[in-house]
C-alpha cells in the first residue's frame, strides 16, 4: 500500500493544480477568455490570418470609436444630468405617440446598429417602455442623413426613398407589436443581470410622476460626476469587449466566404432571392455605408431591387457586431423577438419595392 502513496499524492496536486485553474478561468471576463482563445487557435491553424485578424479589429474598431464614444457619453451624460427619468416620464403617457416619436427619430437619428446599443441599455434602465425603444432600436440603423444621401447618389433616389420609408414603417410596426406583446405579460424585465450592472441600467423608472430636475452642468457636482465616469466607464468596457468579439467573427467571414459566393446567391432574379438575400444580409458584414458600392455591383449584376433593399436591411439591423451586442445586452426571448422583427420587416420591405420598381 506504501507504494500507492506517491502516486496518489500527484493525483490530488494534480487535481487541486486543475481546481485552481478553473478558479482563476471563472475570474477571467468570458468574452475576453472566449477571444482570446479564438486567436490562439487562429494562430495555431493559420499565423497569416490571425495578424489580418488583427488589423482588421483594430481598424473596424478605431472606424466606429467616435460612434460608440458619442453614444456612450450621451447615455452616461443622461444618467448624470437626470435626463434619462425626464425620457421615462415623458413616454409614460401615450404608447400611440411615444412609439411614432421614437421611430421617427430613429429613422433620422445619426447612430448605427452598434452605437445605438448603450443608449438602448440607459433607456431601458430609466425605466423607458420597451415598445418605443424597440421602434427606436428597430429604425434607428436602417438610416440617416448622410446614408440618404449616399444612398441616394449611388442607388438612386428611389432606392433611398425605400429605404428611409422602410426605416419607419419597421420602427413603427415594431413599437406597435411589441407594445401588444407586452400588454400580454410578455418581456417583462427585458435587460440581463449581467447588462443590468454593465450599462448603467441600475436605477429603475421614476416611482411618481414628478418631474425631477435635470442638472445640465452635472460636473460641478462630485456625486454627479462620479456617476458619468462609472457609467461611462462601464457601457464603455461592456460595449468595447463585445464589440472586439464580434468584430474578430467578421474578420473570420471576410477572409473565408468569397465575395464572388455573394454575387452568384443574390445576382439572380429568382423568386427566392429576397428570402435568401433576407438571410444572407443577417450575418453579412456589408453593411451601413459599406454595403452601398457592394449593392451597386450586384445590381448592375442583375440582381432584383427588393432584394438588394432586403439584403442592406436585414444587414443593417441584425449584422454579427449588433446581433451579438443585442444578445449580450437582453434576454433570450427579447433577442429573438428584435432579430425576427428584423427578418419579417426586410422580407416584407423587399417585396414590397420589387413590386413598386416592377410596376414603374
């Protein structure tokens, strides 16, 4: 029996060597274990693309700073400032009207899919109602003012005119149905713990109906500018280590599905080339301003305009980086809500310009 002894003593160094690894795993942030396994394994498997990998986080990610720096300050200035319980208080009232308002301005609104993120998260945690935040998540990516006019001198003014109509009449029908889904007990409760805690959203909606104050020079105040900092800090690091994680996904798209697999799926005038291009623009990486020359050349390739219309909305609202951002920010049904208003409004958008444009 002596001589078992050793061997069982490097058994349990051995088994307490791997509890403590695991400890100090379950330490480490899982988005950040998660990437940086995928570089390893990238590394391992093909050294060329892992150092493309790389460039392209960092210049996707240096592209859409200013985007996510701006949206982040406003959601970390309105917390500070108490804004963000004046925007509860005020969509409180009417859903008819908060659901149009919020539309609209998220059809016009300047942020993209992933900018727009932690303003969602701050709403939300004000106590905002889900129905116009969804219309306002839903409009807000498909268009602006610079896309429409870029929109307008590549694709031509109908296809930007679509596009925008597109935008609010998405927002709408999404702030309407949700609006209905939760008079139903649905989403209750929408934002994760773990988003709860990230983005600011630790302050719950205004329990009366007075409006508080809104302190615009919130940094002459420590408690106040304490907050900003924390918030920012915060929906800063949540959004940067996501979007690093979905950007690192699309590097991976980019180099291993050749564009011309793109063109020869959606370049045709079949009947199901708008369902196809619906999907294939779910995880694209062609989207927002990207997506404008690309969309030019395929349709001078032939491709239908309901389909490349679904193709650059579905791409705009449910791409890899805001998909996985969206999933990280609320809960399971939430997302799959968000990502199926997304599919069945740029299916519906499309068929609905390919009859206009067949018709003209």
């Amino acid at each position: 029996d002596e001589e078992h002894v050793p061997e069982e003593r490097t058994m349990t160094t051995v088994t307490l060597a791997i509890q403590q690894m695991g400890l100090k795993l379950g330490r480490i942030d899982r988005v950040v274990l998660a990437t940086a396994l995928i570089f390893a394994a990238l590394t391992l498997a093909d050294g060329a693309q892992s150092k493309e990998s790389v460039f392209f986080v960092l210049d996707n990610l240096l592209f859409i700073s200013p985007f996510l720096i701006l949206s982040v300050a406003i959601a970390a200035g309105a917390k500070a400032t108490g804004m963000d319980q004046q925007i509860a208080l005020a969509f409180k009232g009417s859903p008819l009207t908060s659901v149009v308002l919020a539309a609209a301005f998220g059809a016009f609104s300047p942020f993209c899919s992933c900018g727009v993120i932690p303003l969602i998260a701050g709403l939300l945690g004000a106590g905002v109602p889900l129905a116009p935040v969804m219309a306002f998540w839903i409009a807000s990516p498909i268009m602006d003012p610079e896309m429409f006019i870029l929109t307008s001198a590549v694709l031509g003014l109908d296809f930007a005119v679509a596009k925008t109509l597109a935008a609010l009449g998405m927002g709408l029908i999404a702030g309407f149905s949700t609006h209905l889904m939760v008079a139903g007990k649905m989403f209750a409760d929408p934002l994760r713990a773990a988003a709860t805690s990230c983005c600011g959203s630790t302050c719950g909606a205004p329990e009366t109906d007075e409006v508080p104050a809104i302190v615009w020079k919130f940094w002459r105040e420590d408690e106040r500018l304490g907050l900003f900092r924390a918030e920012f800090l915060s929906a800063g690091w949540f959004l940067l280590k996501w979007m690093t994680f979905a950007f690192v996904i699309e590097s991976l798209m980019v180099a291993y599905i050749p564009d011309d697999m793109v063109a020869s799926w959606l370049g045709g005038g079949e009947w199901w080339v708008i369902p196809v291009s619906v999907f294939a623009g779910i995880p694209a990486y062609l989207n927002g301003f990207a997506a404008i020359p690309t969309i030019d050349g395929l349709l001078q390739m032939g491709m239908a305009p309901g389909a490349a219309l679904a193709f650059m909305i579905a791409g705009s609202v449910t791409c890899i980086p805001a998909a996985i951002a969206v999933y990280a920010l609320v809960k399971k049904h939430v997302f799959a809500w968000y990502v199926m208003l997304g599919v069945a409004g740029s299916l519906a958008a499309g068929i609905a310009f390919e009859a206009f444009s067949a018709s003209v």
